[in-house]
C-alpha cells in the first residue's frame, strides 16, 4: 500500500518505490529507500511530515504516492 495510507505516529519499513529513474533517484537522496524505517509525524491533506533517518522530510501527496509500505 502507499505510504499515504499510514496513519499519524506510525512507523513503517519502505518495500518498494515507483516511478521513473529520476523521481526514484531523488527519493533516495532524501533517504527513501527500501527497507528504511519512516515515521509519520503528521499528515494534513494527503501531504505528509515524515522522520527518515534522524532528520525530517516533507512530501506533497503525489510522492507520497510512490512510496510502498
């Protein structure tokens, strides 16, 4: 399911990221890869804050979208 499905406070591990090479790519830098941990610390419209890695990342719903949990 896609991360925008997790619900506030949960903690998930990352499965598998869609989309083209360069969106993928992009997520990686920002520390979105399979089998991390991401916490979601809120959620206001389908946009998400998200903890990854020790630091915090805000995601607008389409990336979110993206993200397999």
């Amino acid at each position: 399911m896609p991360l925008t499905m997790a619900k506030e406070g949960e903690t998930v591990t990352i499965q598998r990221i869609t989309g083209k090479d360069e969106v993928r790519q992009h997520l990686s830098e920002l520390g979105f890869v399979v089998n991390t941990q991401v916490t979601v610390i809120s959620e206001m419209a389908g946009n998400l804050i998200l903890k990854v890695k020790d630091s915090r990342v805000a995601l607008d719903k389409a990336m979110a979208n993206r993200i397999m949990i």
